[in-house]
C-alpha cells in the first residue's frame, strides 16, 4: 500500500508517518526538504508543491509509482485555500485511490448554537479567515467528488499537540515555551475568558491510530469526519496540570477574549483562534469515527500527554525557544488589566 503525504512533518503528519511505516505502508513524502527530521523507511521526494508547474509535478509523481498506476492514498497537510487544493486535483485527479484533505474543526458554527459538535454542525467562522478557507476548500473538493468522482475524505482535526509543545489558549508565535518559562519564574500567565470553557485536546499518537484506518477505507469516500479525544476539560484543569507538573504555583489571570483580541494590535491573531476556536465550550461526539474505525478510542488522557510532553521539552534545549516579544505583551496586558482593576479598588 503506498501513501503520499504533501508536508508530512509537522504535528499531525509526522505521528502519521512513523505508524505507517511501522504498520507496513510505504510512505512517500512530497515537500520542499527543509526540516531535516529522520523518518527511516520514507522515500523523500523532493519539489516545492506551491511553485513547480503542475505537469512536472506529476511526471515525478508518475516516474516515483513506476509501473504502478496509482497511490493508494494521497494526503494533503498543507492545503489552506481553495488554489492549493484546485491544483491538488489537478495532479492527483487519476493517479490516487483516496484523496484525504485535512481541514480543521474550527470551520464549524461560530458562535455554537449547540456545544455538543458533530459532522453535520454547520460550517460558519465569521471571525477566522483561516477557517474560512478551509469551508471553501471542503466545498471544491466536495462539488469535485459529486462532478467526478475524485474520491475524496476529509478530516477535520481540533486542538492536536505533540512533544513539541505544550495544548496551549493563549502563546506566542515561538512556541509554548516561553508560557513554561513565565511558570518556572514565578511569573502570571493570561487565561483567556474565565478558564471554565469546556476543551478537547488530542495527542498527535492517538489522532495518527485513528487516521491510519481511515486510509485505504472505502466506506470513508465521500465524508467528512473529525478527529478527536472524548475527553472534555476546562482551561484551568489545562494549566493547572501545567503548573503541577513543572511544581510550580499556578498564578493565572483571567482576561476576555475580546479584550485581547484588542490589545494584540495585529501581532497575534487571537480573534480567530480564541473568539472563533478557542473561546468555545465544544464537546465532540465521535460517533461517526467510530462508526467508520470500530473499536478506536483515544488512548492518552490529557494530564499524561501534557506531562510526557512537558518532560521532553525540559530534555531538549532546542524545544527552549524563548519569545521576548510575547513575554513583554503578556506583561503589558496583565499591567493593563490590574491598573483597571486598581480603579475601582480605591
């Protein structure tokens, strides 16, 4: 069985990677070979998907399946708006079993008029373009699966971490580190909303099990399905088992979403991921998962994920990058906040 992954290194495809090769597949990735991560047993094809004229592309493509028709399964990681995936079909339409689009669980209904999330939530982001164009790729690639029969699945991943990074709400654009750090220096960290929102995190392991058995699944063609934990917690519990684990005293501070949505003065994108993800209680129900991958449950529970996680990062220095911009924003807006409050204290 062969699979094409277009990226295939970062969070999600990189646990992908490993479990196919381990489980038998032959893994093929396409990408532009500047993350230098070992994955033994995949065979690197080297090509910028984004630049290179589509007919090149596809004559590497053919010359890699050899006397092989087709790829078993294509998987695009790395497909943002709709231009990315109306190249996709066409190099992949006829030469792939399975096209599987990896969209994102924040492209449903925003506000939620239910908290409990399905595959039939509509699919509404007014606040995240990013989201948005997500819903307008899902919808070429759903009219190509009606018009031609380009068999197409689509999964929708929601918050998934992995030993990279800490589950975060509120972080800079280095990573979840300089949030440990600010922890370990007796320092408060900003919570958004009043922590108690309901949230579902997924260890990048247990979303690989389950998207594995959707490759090559003939019942998953045609649908769209998300993939997540069934475990709910609030912020709080999040940062709190942050804090337990590095020992350290929790010293949170809570601010409204939109209060930092208007103090991140366009450095951070905190409309769309916390008004338009983030801030939004969400309880997925994963009947259809489970109903396509019988007997899949996720595995790692959210403490022992973030603690394994917290464990490799304070083992490897180069996970330590620290973010001097987002630790002065945090103590800009945390001032801000206590002058306010100070106001009405006096």
């Amino acid at each position: 069985m062969k699979a094409l992954f277009i990226g295939g290194t970062g969070t999600i495809s990189s646990a992908i990677t490993r479990l196919g090769v381990e489980l038998g597949w032959e893994v093929f990735h396409l990408n532009r070979g500047n993350r230098k991560d070992d994955f033994k047993g995949v065979t690197q094809i080297q090509c910028d998907i984004r630049t290179e004229e589509e007919a090149v592309i596809r004559a590497k493509l053919e010359k890699t399946l050899g006397k092989d028709k087709y790829f078993d399964v294509v998987a695009d990681f790395i497909a943002f708006v709709p231009d990315h995936v109306k190249k996709d079909f066409n190099i992949f339409n006829g030469l792939c079993r399975q096209f599987i689009f990896i969209s994102t669980a924040s492209a449903y209904q925003k506000p939620l008029s239910s908290c409990v999330v399905m595959e039939s939530t509509p699919l509404a982001n007014p606040y995240w373009r990013y989201s948005r164009d997500k819903i307008a790729c899902e919808e070429y690639l759903l009219e190509r699966y009606r018009e031609s029969a380009f068999p197409i699945t689509i999964v929708r991943p929601s918050h998934t971490y992995d030993e990279r990074n800490v589950p975060l709400g509120v972080h800079g654009k280095k990573g979840s580190w300089q949030v440990l750090k600010r922890m370990t220096e007796g320092k408060p960290v900003i919570i958004h909303g009043d922590g108690t929102s309901l949230w579902t995190i997924t260890h990048n392991s247990d979303f690989a099990c389950a998207f594995l058995r959707l490759m090559g699944n003939i019942h998953a063609i045609g649908e769209a399905v998300h993939i997540t934990s069934d475990e709910s917690v609030t912020w709080n519990q999040i940062y709190r088992v942050i804090a337990d684990t590095l020992n350290v005293e929790l010293k949170a501070v809570h601010i409204a979403s939109d209060f930092l949505d208007e103090c991140s003065g366009g450095i951070y994108d905190l409309k769309g991921s916390l008004t338009g993800d983030k801030a939004n209680s969400v309880i997925f129900d994963n009947t259809k998962l489970k109903r396509l991958v019988p007997g899949f449950s996720a595995k790692v529970r959210m403490d022992e994920g973030i603690r394994m996680t917290i464990r490799n990062i304070l083992s490897n220095r180069e996970l330590q990058q620290e973010d001097a911009e987002f630790d002065e924003w945090c103590d800009k807006v945390i001032a801000a906040i206590s002058a306010v409050k100070n106001t009405f204290r006096q």
